[in-house]
C-alpha cells in the first residue's frame, strides 16, 4: 500500500476476503475439535488420534490462509 486513495476499495476487498477465510479456518478447527473430543470421551478416539487431527487441521487451515495471496490488483 501507499498514500494513493483510490487502492482504498482493493484493500477493503483484501481485508474482507482475509476476515472470510480466518472464520472458516475456526469454524473448521473447532468442528474436528470438537469431534475428536466426542471420540475421545466415548472412548473412540485415542491421544494419537487426537494429536494428528490437530496437526492436520493446522496444515489445512495453512494452505487455506494461503488463499489470501490470490489476490491481485487489477
């Protein structure tokens, strides 16, 4: 960004695009928290489980923030 006014609207299309994906990535976290949990205290899931779940969803919730570089000026 610079002190040109008109790239105003891009970076408020930046910031709500941005804002959209950050709440899908918690939506997504909590969700399979929220199961493996579930699992969990049914006696299903074990700490294993629970642990790799957590990765994955952090390496997704990456890749998905990295949808954000997409971006560009037109």
């Amino acid at each position: 960004m610079d002190d040109d006014v008109r790239k105003l609207p891009l970076a408020i299309e930046i910031s709500q695009h941005t804002v959209g994906i950050a709440k899908q990535n918690i939506a997504f976290s909590l969700t399979v928290k929220f199961v493996i949990m579930l699992l969990g205290a049914l006696g299903i899931a074990g700490m294993w489980l629970a642990v790799f779940a957590d990765v994955g969803v952090l390496i997704l919730a990456v890749l998905n923030a990295t949808r954000t570089l997409r971006i560009n000026e037109e």
